[in-house]
C-alpha cells in the first residue's frame, strides 16, 4: 500500500455502543462489508470498514460508556514520537500515548488547544485508506472550535499545514470547485438540526459559496512543502459561533463520498439515523450532515456532475 504524505488524513474509525448494531446501519448505507480488525490495547473488539474490497474505516466497540459515540480522524505521520512530542509543545494533550496496533502501525491520540481530538498514526503494515474520494469512502475532514488563533497556530506547528482563508480563495476563484476534495468550508455545518430547505444552507452553519457570505470564518489546509489553495487542500478550520449552544464542545466532521445525496439522507433516516443539516448545494457538489442510529455525526458529499 502506498505511503501518505506526512499530515494527510489517513483513517478514520467510529466509536459505537452497539457494534452490531453499527455493521447493519453503515453496511446499509455505504455498501460496506466487515471483517475483524485489529484490537488496540485501549479498546475493545473492532471491525474493518471495506467499499469494493477495499479498506475505508474501521469500526469500534466502546468499552466506557463516558466515551463519546463519534467518528474520529488520523493523520499520517513517519515519526510518531516526534509528532506527540510537537503536540505538547504547541498546547496539545496527549490523550493516548503511541501504541502499536500489531503489524499494522503505531497509533496515538491527541486533543488540540481547543479540545478537538484527533489521532496520528505511523504506518507499519498497513498505511490508511485503500480507497478515498470516491463514493462509499472518506473525502474530507474539518475541525469545529472556538478558539481559532490557537488552534490555526497548533496545527501549523504540529504539522506545518499552510493555510488559506476562505475569502482569500473566493477573491481569486469565484464559484470554483474541485470535486472529491470539498475543499471550500463544506463545514460551517449547523449540527443542532435546524429545519432547512433542501436548496439552502442553514443561516448559522455551512455556507456553501464560502466567500460571497459575510462573516464566514473558514481556513483551508494544505500540508508542508506544497502551495496552499484548494487544489492541494486536505482539510479545514471552521469557528463555532455564539449561534450554537455554549456547552457544544470542539470536534472534527468527517465526510464520505456518495453518489447520491438526497438518496443517501433518506435512507439514512430510514435506517433510524436522523438528518440534521437537509442536502443542499455547495459549489463543490452536494452535501447533507447525519447522525447514525447511534448519535456518531458524519457528512455526505455528492460531486457535482461534470459538464
């Protein structure tokens, strides 16, 4: 399997109450089969993700019920202690220090000043998604924060992201899109369920067109060693605003790819998840944000069609 690029998101996996439970609802909704994974030494039974044959995420059993059902993302890294050692320095807390999973690679996990977490992992065996971008796979991740000064710094040092701002980009490339990134503030996704229509994007959360909406405080990033701007963006920065509950704590939002998004959020909502940010367009496509039957929140992106 080929190698990620130090920074890229490489993985991702769900914590779930019911992990049989978890297999039927994804399994319905992406296509996905299962098979046993690996078991880390800070968890419980796990199963891989597969679209095609081919590994796309993984699912876990909680074994703390305090532990929040949510998905998570990894980001590559070729030194693992040196990555947890930056992490503290740039205001990190380390969560689980690096462990290795079998063959498979050493993982850690971390939260950002702002209390987002997010793992790091170091390939052995196994490197990360074997299929991305296309429906039924992880296409884009963006964390949610208050405190975006320290967490934009984090970040950079951490892992020497580049970032644009959102505006920047719209001033140079009005209603320009790239499809399977979804670079563009896909986020600023209103999660608290606000009705909305199926053409509009919520008025407190995601914006859609990015830098024709006032107020939009989004930053894309591009890793170490590459120009910044959407064409080599892997993903972003958004702000919770005083529009959302106080208590409403820092996260990462995780997409996949689907063919059909209006599709893929009824059926959804059929299988006992529930829509809370209705399909809209974007001028990267076509997204909706859903929780699980089990409360795990994830976003569906459908590419525009080309022309």
């Amino acid at each position: 399997m080929a190698a990620f690029a130090h920074s890229a998101p490489c993985w991702v996996d769900v914590q779930l109450p019911d992990l049989e439970a978890g297999k039927r609802f994804y399994g319905e909704l992406f296509g996905w089969t299962f098979r046993a994974g690996e078991e880390v030494d800070r968890g419980g039974p796990c199963v891989d993700a597969l679209s095609g044959g081919k590994l796309v995420a993984a699912l876990a059993a909680k074994q703390d019920g305090r532990m929040p059902t949510a998905w998570g993302v990894y980001f590559a890294t070729d030194d693992i202690v040196a990555t947890v050692t930056r992490i503290r320095q740039a205001g990190g807390q380390v969560i689980t220090e690096p462990v290795r999973v079998g063959g498979a690679g050493v993982l850690a996990q971390a939260a950002d000043p702002g209390g987002a977490v997010f793992g790091v992992w170091q390939a052995g065996d196994r490197g990360g998604f074997q299929k991305q971008n296309e429906p039924g796979s992880f296409c884009w991740t963006e964390v949610y924060t208050r405190q975006k000064d320290r967490v934009d710094a984090f970040y950079e040092k951490v892992f020497g992201f580049r970032g644009t701002d959102l505006g920047a980009v719209g001033k140079r490339e009005s209603g320009r899109g790239e499809s399977g990134t979804g670079e563009s503030g896909k986020g600023e996704s209103d999660t608290s369920g606000s009705d909305t229509s199926g053409s509009e994007a919520p008025e407190s959360g995601i914006s859609g067109s990015g830098a024709d909406v006032p107020g939009v405080d989004f930053r894309m990033w591009s890793p170490a060693g590459t120009e910044p701007g959407p064409d080599t963006a892997i993903g972003g920065r958004s702000v919770i605003t005083d529009a959302f509950p106080a208590e409403m704590p820092s996260y990462f939002l995780n997409y996949f790819a689907v063919a059909d998004c209006d599709a893929t959020a009824e059926t959804g909502a059929h299988l006992g998840g529930r829509v809370s940010v209705p399909p809209f367009d974007i001028p990267y496509g076509r997204m909706a944000v859903l929780h699980d039957n089990q409360g795990a929140e994830f976003a569906v992106l459908q590419p525009p069609v080309s022309r």
